[in-house]
C-alpha cells in the first residue's frame, strides 16, 4: 500500500473491497442456485453439470497461484483489474452458448475471478485496516450477504418464465464488471513485486501428523461444502420433494444460518478449545446430513437446514486456527493446506455428478455422506490425540 493514504482513500478501498466480496458470495452461490436451469435449458446430464461445478473449483484453486505470480510482470493494480474481470466473461459465457466445452471454460472463469478478488481483498483490508481483525470479519460477512441474496434475485427473474435466470445472469456480470471499475480507481500501487532473493524453505511439517489430520478435516469438509452448495437446488427439484422456488429460499437460509453460526463459533472459541468445537461441529454436520436426506417433510427439512448450516460454518476457520503456531513458523503449511484441501472441492461436485448419472440425484447427494462421515473421522483422531 502507497504511504500517505487520505482517509478518505481509505474508505474508497474498503467499499471497493467489501462490495468485491459481496459479489463473490453472489458467484460462489449463483452457480449451485442456476445449475438446475442450465442443464434444463441445455439439455446436460449430470455428469457434465458436475464437471462444470469443478471448474468452479478448479479456477478457485488455480487462483491462488495466478494471483500471486501475475504481479511480479504486470504490477499488483493491473493484476486485480485483470483477473476480476474475467469473471466477467464466465458469466457471459454461460448466456451465450451451452456447448459443454464453452461452459466449461466459462465457470473455470468465475472460480479464476472468485479466487482472485478474494486473495487480492484479504490482502489489502488487511494492509489499510493495519491488521484489524474487526475489518476482515466484516469483509467475510459481506460475502455472505451477498451469498444470502443470490437465491431471491434469481428467484425475482424465473418465478414467472424459468428462461428468463439468462437476465439474471447478464445481472451478474454487470454487476462484476463494477467491481472492475471500482477497482481501477482504488488509491493502491502498480509497481511490479520484487521477487526477492531465494530463500530456504522448510517442508518438516509434511512429517507432522496434526498437519494431515487438519488437513484431512478441511479436505472433506471442503468436499461436503462445494458439492452441497453445488447441488442442494437440483437435488430438491429433480426429486420434486419440493419446488424449485423454495429451494432457492432454502439455499438462502443455509447461508443465511452459516453467517450467524460464523459469528457464534468465534465467540465460541474464547470458551472452548478448537478440537471440541470441530468435534461437535462434524458429528452435527453427519446428523444433520443425513436428516436431510431421510425426509421428505418440508419441517424436517427446513431444521436440517438450519442445523447443518450451523454445523458447517464454524468447520473451515476452526480448522486453519487448529494449525496457528505452525502456519505462523511455516508460511509453506498454510499454502499446502489450502492446496490439498481445494482438491475436494473440485472432486466432489463432479464425482456426485458421475454417480448421480448412474443412480439419481439421490444416489449423487447420498455419495457425500461418505465426505462428511470422513470430515467426523479425523475430527476424532484430532481430538484423541490433542487430548
């Protein structure tokens, strides 16, 4: 960040910054939300759809990587304006053409752009707010907003003509390409990033097995998380337990559920330890799954909901706090954490796509009880062995 930055400059990059991240829960979401509407307007299978929920996934991934290289020959500014952008493109894509191949490319676009804003967002709240937790807890809070909202706003275009979610697609993109705008007139620096000099690099903790166990936690968790929020909304429509209206509301409440359960685990934690909470938290997401599934009524239905969404959001930030002290002394930890555990969110919507080819939409979603029942596994180990 440029030295001698007004106050008012500074307000400017936190409302740029915040209204990036909004967008990107109205990304992370819409996808899961419009997947049910794409493939009947394409005429997709399911493993095609699950393919496409991967490149989501895969652009997220890939992210990390571009949005760390890419400045060092284009400068920071020019980096951000280039990569959010091409969430632009993705979503435009997805209007345009339903060849696989094409729509494909055009959610490997909106992960590539999700994870960059994301990087590049964490980056600079942290560096204007000088490290305010405060202000990073708002900035994740605006994503769920947004991820709140994604639901209703498609659910505003389709409720009267389902082909019309291709309006709130090219929404989607307008509203992406604002974040470029608003980007291009941040007060931050375009010099190119010093590569620096070779440092030595540690890889000790790949031998240390409370680095595997966290992350095996996070990797099915992440498994769990993309595929749910991939498929909840085709999953109650194609089954019919529900209509696909009220499964967009449901959508919205998960998320909604996961901001408050956020919020509620980081009081938590002041009171108890990291390995309890994960505990609790993977044996209700198991219970809670498998209501879901079992059940048909619209009650039964809506609490489990609200008790998996609970459940869920505290896994993710529990778990990388579960690693503090060595992701502190071992800046490696963090990124090949992230690394390995982003590989289940890429194979799990697509492997619930295969297996929903062979054996239904049901079959697909049951397959996850295995990622959530192995997320519990090794909150056990993490448990016994910190005990």
């Amino acid at each position: 960040m440029q030295s001698g930055i007004s106050k008012k400059q500074k307000t400017f990059i936190f409302v740029a910054c915040f209204y990036a991240f909004f967008m990107n829960g109205i990304v992370g979401v819409s996808l899961g939300s419009l997947l049910p509407m794409i493939k009947t307007t394409y005429n997709l299978d399911y493993k095609v759809s699950g393919m496409l929920l991967s490149a989501h996934s895969i652009g997220n991934l890939v992210a990390g990587y571009i949005a760390g290289l890419i400045p060092f020959y284009l400068g920071r500014k020019t980096s951000i304006l280039f990569l959010s952008g091409s969430t632009v493109l993705g979503f435009l894509g997805m209007v345009l053409t339903g060849n696989p191949i094409f729509l494909f490319i055009a959610f490997l676009l909106t992960g590539i752009g999700r994870g960059s804003v994301s990087n590049f967002d964490n980056a600079i709240v942290n560096e204007t707010s000088g490290g305010d937790p405060k202000a990073l807890n708002l900035l994740h809070s605006f994503f769920a907003i947004g991820a709140f909202l994604v639901p209703f706003i498609i659910l505003g275009f389709t409720k009267s003509h389902l082909p019309r979610w291709k309006y709130s697609v090219v929404l989607f993109s307008l509203m992406s390409l604002l974040v470029v705008v608003l980007f291009s007139f941040m007060s931050i620096e375009n010099k190119k990033k010093d590569k620096g000099k070779a440092v030595e690099v540690s890889y000790a903790f790949l031998r240390d097995l409370h680095f595997w166990t966290s992350t095996g936690i996070l990797f099915f968790y992440l498994c769990a998380e993309a595929a749910i929020n991939g498929w909840l909304v085709t999953y109650f429509k194609d089954t019919g337990i529900i209509s696909t209206n009220i499964a967009q509301m449901l959508s919205s409440l998960l998320w909604l559920v996961i901001l408050i359960g956020r919020l509620t685990c980081a009081y938590l934690s002041k009171i108890i330890s990291k390995r309890k909470i994960l505990l609790l938290t993977s044996i209700g997401t198991v219970l809670f799954f498998i209501s879901l599934l079992s059940t048909r009524n619209i009650v039964m239905i809506i609490i489990s909901i609200i008790g998996l969404g609970f459940c869920m959001s505290g896994i993710y930030p529990t778990t990388v706090a579960n690693l503090g002290d060595m992701i502190k002394t071992t800046p490696m930890a963090m990124g090949m954490l992230l690394s390995i555990a982003g590989l289940g969110a890429i194979a799990m919507p697509a492997i619930t796509g295969r297996i929903a080819q062979m054996a239904g939409i049901f079959g697909g979603m049951a397959a996850i009880t295995v990622a959530v029942i192995l997320n519990f596994a090794f909150s056990v180990i993490n448990y016994i062995r910190q005990k």
